[in-house]
C-alpha cells in the first residue's frame, strides 16, 4: 500500500528529518522544503491552468488529462493547506508555552 503513495513527494530525499540544522549553515533547512513544495503547487497550477485553456480553446488538448491536471492541483493544494494548519496549530502550542 505504500507504493500508492510513493508519488507524493514531502521531503526531498537529501533531507532528514530529524536533523536540525542551525540557520547559518548550508543545506535544505525547513525553509528550503517549504519554498519548493510551494513552487511544484504553482506549477501544478499552471499547468492545469494550460491544458484546461487548450481543451476550452479547442486546441486538441485532452480533457482526461486536463481533468487529471485539475485534481493534481487540487491534490496539491489541499496538502499545502493541511501543512499550514500544522504550522500554525504548533506555533499557536509553542505559543501558548511558558517559559
């Protein structure tokens, strides 16, 4: 069952999670896999952006895959969105904390 999965990609391979790395040195900081989940989003975006305009055109686009391209995006968007519920839900805990 985890092959059906194995597409989605979180974390790029090179990074391990449980290693923190402090700002100053070189490597993908949390920072670094954020910026690039939320640039594959865009660019799911755009390209279902694309076909979708190629299918309405009736430029010979494929509504299967533009249709696919849609839920892609969807897909991706809704992951992004439950990341930034995360994160706000551990700051909003952090920040509840006294020290």
């Amino acid at each position: 069952m985890s092959g059906a999965i194995s597409s989605l990609r979180i974390l790029p391979a090179e990074v391990d999670a449980g290693v923190l790395r402090p700002s100053g040195e070189q490597g993908s900081g949390f920072l670094d896999v954020l910026h690039s989940a939320m640039d594959d989003m865009q660019h799911l975006q755009g390209q279902a952006e694309a076909k979708v305009a190629g299918v309405i055109e009736g430029t010979g686009a494929d509504v299967h895959s533009a249709m696919i391209a849609v839920e892609k995006a969807d897909l991706s968007f809704q992951l992004m969105m439950q990341v930034r519920n995360k994160i706000v839900s551990a700051y909003e805990e952090v920040s509840r904390m006294q020290f």
